[in-house]
C-alpha cells in the first residue's frame, strides 16, 4: 500500500528525534512545504553544536536542551515562498508554539500529546490548524481544547 505523506513525514520526524540527547523526553520535528514537494526545515531537542550535549538537569523544563521546534526554525528555508507545516513526535509547549505563530506555519501536525497543551490552544487561537495524528495507516483525530484544557476528541 502506498504511505501517505503524513505517515512518511511523521516518521521522518520519529527518526529525528532519535538523535536526540535528552534523558527525559526525545523529540523530532520536520518542516515541509503544504504540497509535501519539499523538506524546508528539520531539528531535534539537543545542547548547543559542538559542545556538551548532556542533560543539565532531569527535572522537566530544565535539562538545557534547545526543543527540536526551534532547531528546525533556525534551519528552516524561508525563501521557499509556500505555506509550511509542521510534524513534530509531540505536541509543542507553549513557547515553541510563539515560535511556529511567529514563523508563520500553517499547520501543525503531531503524534504524542506534550505535558502541557497550552501550545496546542495557542496555535488554534492563532487560526493555525492543529491535529493529532494517530497511528500510521489510521485518520487522524483532532484534539478540541477550550481554556480549560482537553475537552475531547472530534
């Protein structure tokens, strides 16, 4: 059977995030073109280049890892002139978030849900489209939040 391109790209993200360096929580992200024609960007959670790459702390929040969203936007193609979405392994935190609104990303797809969603309620009041994708082979489900957190699934 033929992949879909979320599939390959979800798993070109999963295969980034192996490359990862955290103890906690290893993440891949890849930003491509609407048309999936082209790879604009990629980027995995991970220490500054060419120094140590070790965890500072376990402590969620504080292992001194720059998270794989901004790797990806650092690296990213902006003269490519199409729209741009986002797979990530997981659902990104409130400040990548900032970062994808401001990067002017259309689409944001992932596969695990992060700790903390509010990244996921910020890129939706941003008119930015947010779906969970589940298994490869499988649709997609879309996770509904209000202010409140998760409210189910649509």
């Amino acid at each position: 059977m033929r992949p879909r391109w979320d599939d390959i790209w979800m798993e070109f993200a999963e295969r980034l995030a192996q490359r990862s360096t955290c103890k906690r929580l290893s993440v891949g992200c890849v930003i491509v073109a609407m048309d999936n024609s082209i790879v604009l960007g990629l980027g995995y959670n991970g220490g500054a280049k060419g120094q140590n790459n070790e965890c500072l702390s376990e402590e969620p929040g504080k292992c001194g890892h720059l998270h794989a969203e901004i790797n990806a936007l650092i690296k990213a193609n902006y003269h490519h002139a199409a729209q741009k979405k986002v797979y990530l392994t997981n659902s990104p935190c409130y400040t990548c978030s900032v970062a994808l609104v401001n990067a002017n990303i259309s689409e944001v797809i992932y596969k695990h849900e992060y700790r903390d969603l509010t990244g996921v309620l910020l890129l939706r009041k941003a008119g930015i489209a947010v779906r969970r994708l589940s298994d490869p082979g499988l649709s997609t489900r879309d996770l509904y939040l209000d202010e409140n957190g998760p409210a189910g699934i649509l």
